[in-house]
C-alpha cells in the first residue's frame, strides 16, 4: 500500500498547507498501560481523500500533533474516537476540535455490531483483515511491521466513502439531526482521567475502610513511581487484586507477586518505601 510519511514539524505543517480539503478521515495507534507505562499516541493515521499518511510521533512533537487535532478548521472524520481522544488528552495535553465520529451514525442506522470492520462490510461491502490479530501488537515497538501499517491504514481509507453512505441513509430516515446532537455532546465531554480511575469504582474498593482507601491510594503512588521507573505497566509490577488485598490488609503484601523486572538496588529502595504501609493493620 503506497503511503507517505512524515518526519518532522516542518514536513507536518508543509501537508497541511497543501491540503486541497478541510476534512480528511484520521485514526490513532496507541499504547494504553499494555505493553510500557503509561498512554501515548504510537500513530497517526490520515488520509484526505487522495493520499495516505502516517505520521511517527515518537519523531515529531506534539506541537505538530496539535496543529492537526485542535485545528477547529480542519474537519477530523473519525470512527468510535473515544479512546483517541482519550489518549490524545490523558497522553499528551491533546483536546481535539472538529470531529465527526461515524460511530453513532451506524448505530442510529439499527446496526447492532459497532466495530470498524463489521460496519464497513455491512455498509460498504468492504472486506479487512480480522481486527483481533493486531488487538494486543505492540505499537511502541520500531520499526513497526509492514503488515500492521497497512492495517491501520485500512481504518482510515474507507472513512470518507463510509461518510457519505451514513450521511444519505441518515438522510432518508430524518435521523441526521439526531446525528450531529450525539457529535457535539461527544466533543464536549470531558475526556481528562484520574490514574487509577477505573480501579476507584470497583466495589472491592468501595467496600475498604476509610484506612484502608488511605492506604490504596498511598500503595497506589508507589506502584506508579516505580512502574515509571521501570517502564512497565502498574499491573505488571504488582497486580491490581493484590493492590486492593493490601489496602485492605497490609500482612497480604507477603503474598504478592511482584514483576522480575523489580530486583537489585530497586527492588531494595521499593521494599522500604512500603515497609511503614504494610506494617499498618486493617481496621
């Protein structure tokens, strides 16, 4: 599949001023806490009807990725953008403008099956490659796989076509109105995310002690400073039932399994930091 990439600033902005439309379809590759800490843009996918491009954020700055994704005049035709704009936030200070998500379209259409893949053989007749294949590939990893950019650029070549199709059939079912209010509720909310937020909502840590969620969120910062030291995710350091076993009683940390990673002088420097916490008792 022919593409063009682009390295630097300059070369972002230098295709963006040649762009001959104000809409092009974008889609985001990213790491999400699976295979380094943290969340971070790995790729960015576009295509503007004419050519396709990747952009390597590892080699260009998030001024450029910001040129695109707040660009209020430049029309992002996305497809279930949730959690690309929850990286671009979380990851990198991101908020996007301008977005049109073709997600709610199928839906609104009485498509029961929301994933890319089944909407554009529903809606197009256009086969890809089985999804779960790259579902779990690690995207930080350089070069990334001929076979996985051809991939991602497939979510993005059809998106423009797919536009077209959704906005005649929402068209003709009076549900276009319906359309654009899902849109703007999706670009007006708040997609900023507290670490540890999901895991705050657990009833296993709604059941804690109010010594206990102390404890939690004192366990919880010593995870995350070391998982970043590392470069791992939290849970691969230590585990998230054992992260809430010992909130609940601090004896449960003798019986944790901590990553192979965490040896020699920071597997030292970790054992004291949390010496004082396990030696608390549950209420």
């Amino acid at each position: 599949m022919d593409y063009v990439e682009l390295h630097t600033k300059h070369a972002v902005f230098t295709y963006l001023k040649s762009l001959e439309t104000n809409m092009i379809s974008v889609d985001i590759e990213g790491e999400y806490n699976l295979h380094e800490y943290g969340e971070k843009v790995c790729l960015v996918q576009i295509y503007d009807g004419q050519q396709l491009t990747i952009i390597d954020p590892f080699k260009v700055d998030t001024v450029a990725l910001k040129k695109i994704f707040e660009n209020p005049r430049l029309l992002k035709v996305m497809y279930g953008a949730s959690s690309d704009l929850s990286v671009l936030k979380n990851g990198h200070d991101i908020e996007c403008k301008s977005i049109l998500d073709l997600q709610p379209g199928v839906k609104l259409l009485g498509h029961t099956k929301l994933n890319l893949h089944v909407a554009l053989r529903e809606c197009l007749g256009v086969e890809l490659d089985d999804k779960k294949k790259f579902q779990k590939y690690n995207w930080t990893r350089r070069p990334i796989d001929a076979e996985a950019i051809t991939y991602a650029l497939h979510d993005v070549k059809h998106l423009l076509d797919l536009k077209g199709m959704l906005f005649r059939e929402l068209a003709t079912q009076g549900l276009l109105e319906q359309f654009f209010l899902e849109n703007m509720m999706l670009q007006h909310k708040d997609y900023t995310r507290l670490p540890g937020q999901r895991l705050r909502k657990t009833r296993q840590f709604q059941t804690l002690s109010q010594a206990g969620k102390q404890r939690f969120e004192k366990f919880f910062e010593i995870r995350e400073q070391y998982a970043q030291k590392l470069n791992i995710p939290p849970h691969q350091l230590l585990g998230n039932h054992h992260l809430l076993a010992i909130a609940s009683d601090p004896d449960e940390f003798e019986h944790a399994t901590l990553s192979p990673k965490l040896r020699g002088a920071m597997a030292n420097a970790f054992h004291q930091d949390v010496q004082s916490l396990v030696t608390m008792k549950a209420e």
